[in-house]
C-alpha cells in the first residue's frame, strides 16, 4: 500500500508576513482610533495595541491550521479548525503561477506563491509565504507533473499537460537592458499617473476648501514667479508654456525612475511551454504561465514609440484579474523591443502562427466618411454654438472639421483585418497605432453590429470577444468592413466555432 504524501506548513515566519499584511489593511482604522478615539487616560490608546494583539493570534492561527499536501496530479489546500476548506487543485487547470517577493521577502529568502486557474478574481490557492527554494520548487513542479497522468488526446486537459511537460530551465527570449528600460520610461505615463493618484488621495483626505487654497496659493505663486522673470503679456505666456514644459520633463524623468525600479533584471523565458516574466527591483516579481493560456495579443505604437523604433507587445491571460491579480499577472511580454523582436516573440510562442499576415483586407471603402461624422457634427454643432454667444468669432470653431475629415482618411487608411485558418487579427490607428489578433478556437463570443447609419452607409461591424480582456483595452472587432462581407465572416466564424472545442 502506498503511503500518502506527508502535508507541509508553510514557513515559520509566514505568520508575520500575514500579520503585516492585516495590518495594512486596517491601518487607517488603527490611526483614526489613536488620534481621535479620545483622551489617553480614558483608555482609548489601548483599544488600537488589543487590535493588535487580535491581528497577531488570526496570523498565528493561520500559520497552525493551513496545510498543503503535493499528490501526484494535484496540490490539495486544507486550512481552517472551526470552519474546515479542504481545495483540490489539479495541475494541469493551474494557468498562472506568481512568485512575489518584496525587500523584507528577500531578507528573509521567502517567497508568496500565487496559484490561479480561469476562475478569475480569485486565486485558488495563496501561500504566504514559502521558502524560496521550496516555492521555485512548486513552480517546477506544477510545470512537469501535469504529464504524469494519463489524459485523453485532444482535450484541453492533455493540452495543458503537454504545455507542461517539458522540465528544462528556460532560455531567455527577451531581456530589457539599462537603455531599454530608459526608453520605456521615456514612451509611459507611469509618472503622471503616479502624481495624479497622489493628487487624488489628498484630495480625499483633506477638505476640499484647503486644497482648493493650496491649489490657488501655488499656482499664484508660479503665475507670479514667471512675471518676476520677463515683462509682456506674450513673454509671459512663454515663460508659463517653459515653465510647463519643465514639469513635463520631470514628469518623464519620474517614468524613467519608476521603470528602472518595476523592470529592473527582466527577462522573459521560455521554460519548455510555458513562458515566465521576471522583473522588480525592490519588488520582485516571477510569473508564469502556459503559451495556451495566452487569449488574445495586442501591439501597441504611440507616437514616441515610433520615434524610438520600438513597439510593446502584451497578452491577455485567463485569470490573474481583479485584487493583487492584476499586478501580478503576466500582462506583457514585451514591455518595449523592436518590431522585430516583438514579430520574432510572436512566432516563438505562437509557434505555426503567420505573423506579420500578408493580404491585409480594407474597410469599406466609405469607412472614413463614417468615421468622419461624429467629428464634423461635433466642429458643426460648436460653431453655431459659439457663434450664438459670441458672433461670427464663432465661425473658429469649424476649423476643427478639416483636421476631423484628414484623420477619419487617415484611420480608415491604416485600419483593416486579416485572416487564415487558424488566426484573425486587426489593425487600427493612426496617431497610435495597434495591432489585435487571437487564435479562433479562443474566441468565446460573435456578434454582428449594425446602426442605422450603418445601414445607411451598406456596412457592418463584427465584435469577437475572448476570455481575460482588460477593461480598457483594444477590442477584437471588425468595425465598418461591407455588410455581404460582414455577414459571410460572421457565418463562416460562427461555423468554425461551433464545431470547434473551447479551448483555454
């Protein structure tokens, strides 16, 4: 008779990284009760020190009661005394592994695993915190042992196994040196985001009357600052248009600063058929998951991109959203490389894929007078506005409408779709431009749009939806291509996927 694996702890400072991270969550709480609960001889200070004490035994009794067990298809959770969970986690439906290590993880050489499956806002399993070695060792694991079953050919199971299946270390298919990671810095908006998040919490925090007399007092004192240095109403707007494009400098170096320290080290593996991202400076992250899990694929080129000579490639993955999922979850394969490095990408992952497509296919060819319509309607309607406040001064306003009818020209030049027997991608853009195409046998949904003007013009619209899309992010859709068209693509991809398994 065969014994059965021995269950495993998880490591013995792991209640302390449970207990800090109670702590941060119930830290605003702590601090209102210590400066506003009430005068320190009524007893109030020590209300905060029995939270405390309560978060300290929650992480301890953690640490007693979660135990993991490592079977030979399966990794099976049981936590809890009281209320008992006992969750059997089979391999091969493990898509994304995180390892997350912080300053304080790597002093004490430790790890925070995260198992996810296509559940989504969920991870199946979250151990905080392993060994190092152990948690590398459970992310080798989880990539071989998937084969070690017998599976029925042609079902996502045995896929996912055979995506496991190969034990070797990796080889490195990207790495973003020093330069590289300036650049990124150069072509993101991480630092503007960071000081609008900034400027919003204090915001929230304080009233609304000191900001706004913060906001006046410092914006006075720069409006005066720029007077001080030139005389004249015309210098005086180059000295404010300087001064803004000094914070914009700062800006930037604040995006290069923050992309030196979240892509510090970063490589991109391929580990048999699964892919890993490495990256962080002061927090480092390891993600991995299987090339099958990868939904959908987007190419991204802004303007400073393109003035660069380089592209970002990113993936759309079954789960690994919502909560800490989604700074976790592996998002980029390339943050910033050539565009051939990103083609090269997709054909080492996507191996078989024809990428770039040839034989791209047009819009309608009066796709840009539609395009067109809510920009003219819009110059249109502002002008008469305009011109019934302010007379024919007004009339400015139309001037927007030759740049409208040059850039609808402009998108409906650059936009189109291709297709094979395996893949649909789409183009769009002009200003920024972008690239999205999946594998048809991901594609979870179809439909046909057509409004009235659309009917008008003899168009359509196809939308095509995948699993793990990012809110936000480009759609997968065919916009104004010929109605006979539409429809033709719309029964052949609706044929195609019905006797096609939904596999991801």
């Amino acid at each position: 008779m065969t014994t059965p694996p021995a269950e495993r702890r998880l490591h013995p400072w792991s209640w302390l990284f449970v207990l800090l991270q109670q702590l941060r969550q119930f830290l605003v709480p702590l601090v209102v009760l210590v400066f506003v609960g009430g005068r320190a001889d009524d007893g109030y200070l020590l209300w905060p020190l029995v939270g405390v004490a309560a978060l300290v035994v929650s992480a301890v009794w953690q640490y007693y009661t979660f135990r993991y067990r490592v079977d030979e298809d399966r990794l099976v959770v049981r936590e809890g005394v009281f209320e008992r969970q006992v969750r059997q986690i089979p391999f091969a439906r493990i898509h994304n592994v995180a390892l997350h290590q912080t300053l304080l993880h790597r002093a004490f050489d430790v790890a925070e695993v995260r198992l996810e499956s296509a559940g989504g806002t969920k991870a199946e399993a979250e151990m905080r915190v392993l060994p190092m070695a152990e948690a590398i060792a459970l992310e080798r694991l989880i990539r071989t042992r998937g084969a070690a079953t017998p599976a029925v050919p042609g079902t996502d199971t045995a896929d996912a196994r055979a995506d496991d299946a190969d034990p070797a270390d990796g080889r490195v298919l990207l790495a973003l040196p020093f330069g590289e990671q300036v650049r990124l810095g150069l072509v993101s908006n991480r630092g503007l985001v960071v000081v609008a998040g900034a400027f919003a919490l204090a915001w929230q925090a304080f009233p609304d009357r000191v900001m706004a007399d913060l906001v006046r007092q410092y914006a006075g004192q720069v409006v005066g600052y720029a007077g001080s240095l030139v005389h004249g109403a015309a210098v005086r707007v180059m000295a404010l248009a300087l001064l803004v494009l000094f914070a914009l400098v700062l800006l930037r170096l604040l995006s290069v600063l923050l992309a030196l320290t979240q892509y510090h080290g970063f490589r991109l593996l391929l580990q048999g058929r699964r892919v890993t991202v490495e990256r962080g400076l002061l927090t480092r992250l390891r993600t991995s998951v299987s090339r099958r899990r990868i939904q959908a694929w987007t190419l991204h080129e802004g303007l400073l991109h393109r003035l660069l000579g380089r592209r970002t490639l990113q993936v759309d993955t079954v789960g690994g959203a919502g909560e800490a999922g989604e700074q976790r979850a592996l998002l980029e394969l390339a943050p910033i490389a050539t565009p051939e490095a990103c083609d090269a990408l997709v054909r080492e992952v996507l191996p078989g894929a024809s990428w770039p497509p040839v034989g791209w296919r047009r819009l309608h060819r009066r796709a840009w007078q539609r395009l067109a319509l809510p920009g003219a309607a819009f110059s249109l309607v502002a002008a008469a506005a305009a011109s019934w406040y302010a007379g024919p001064v007004g009339l400015a306003a139309l001037a927007w409408l030759p740049w409208a009818l040059f850039a609808a020209r402009r998108h409906a030049g650059r936009a189109g779709y291709a297709l094979d027997g395996r893949m649909l991608a789409v183009r769009g853009g002009w200003w920024s431009r972008h690239w999205r195409f999946a594998e048809i046998d991901k594609v979870q949904a179809l439909r046909l749009e057509q409004s009235p003007l659309d009917r008008a013009f003899g168009m359509a619209s196809l939308w095509l939806d995948t699993a793990g899309a990012r809110p936000g992010s480009e759609p997968l859709r065919l916009r104004f291509i010929p109605e006979a068209e539409a429809r033709a693509l719309h029964g052949r991809l609706a044929a195609e996927l019905a006797r096609m398994p939904l596999r991801w």
